[in-house]
C-alpha cells in the first residue's frame, strides 16, 4: 500500500495549475514523471494511447540496465507507471494539442487537450511519435527554443 502525498494543492478561489505537464507516457516521460515526482512538483502526464509508448511495440526488451535475462515491455513498463504514480504524478489519457501561454498567469503556460486544458509552470515534450513530433506544436515550442515567441500552436 502506497502513501499517496498532494502537495502544491490550490487555495481557495485559485485556479489549479500543474509544476509540470509532460507529454508523452513512454520511457522518458515516465522516467520524468518519477523525477519531478519525487521532488514534489504537481505532475501531470497526458498520454494519447496506452502510458508505455513505442517500446510496446517489440516483444521482449534484452538491453535495459537490471534486467541480465530481458523483460517484457507491458512489464518493464507497468513498473515505470506504477512507480510515477507512487511518486504522486497524475497519469491522464489525453492528447495534447497545442501549448500557450496562460491568459491568467503571464509566468505560466496552457497545454489544450483534446479533452481538457492544463495549466502549468513548465512543459516537458517526451513524445517520439511522429505525429507530435511533426505538428505544430512542436514547430511552436522550437520556435519558443529559439526565442521567437509568435503565438499559439494552432
């Protein structure tokens, strides 16, 4: 049985705004979701199918670190989730579709979904799905990297 902490809740009458988003539920934005959970940051991951990515789609995984004989990926992955979630990071099946800044907080950022709006400090983009990764929201955030902000992904 797992202790489940909420930190960072919002105050009466506040908007409830996430430390971080992360896109993408695969090894890296698992793996990330550990990380920012364990430092107490309000995690929320959106993953458009099922929390394990690209690397379901191979039968047996014989290169991770720890496991000499292979794992399964449901498994290996299975792991990586349950261990975000013990971590207090919110697993939500979603698929993000552009990313903003926050009308209501200037210092913050708006990741629409599909299904809902997420309002955070920081997005992380942890997708290899060439779907994400050729969309204008990810032209929008290279844009951002290289310090031309211009507007909403669309």
């Amino acid at each position: 049985m797992g202790l489940d902490i909420r930190i960072n809740l919002p105050k009466p009458g506040e908007t409830e705004t996430y430390d971080v988003v992360i896109v993408g539920a695969g090894p890296a934005g698992l793996a990330a979701a550990i990380y920012t959970g364990r430092a107490r940051l309000r995690t929320i991951v959106l993953e458009k199918g099922i929390p394990g990515g690209q690397i379901l789609i191979t039968d047996w995984i014989e290169n991770y670190p720890g496991f000499p004989n292979g794992i399964a990926p449901f498994e290996l992955m299975e792991s990586f989730r349950k261990q975000a979630v013990r971590f207090g990071a919110e697993i939500v099946a979603d698929e993000a579709k552009a990313v903003g800044r926050d009308p209501a907080n200037p210092d913050g950022w708006v990741v629409r979904g599909a299904k809902a709006e997420y309002p955070t400090r920081t997005v992380l983009i942890a997708s290899h799905d060439p779907v994400v990764s050729e969309s204008p929201l990810v032209d929008w955030v290279w844009n951002l990297r290289d310090g031309k902000i211009e507007g909403e992904a669309g």
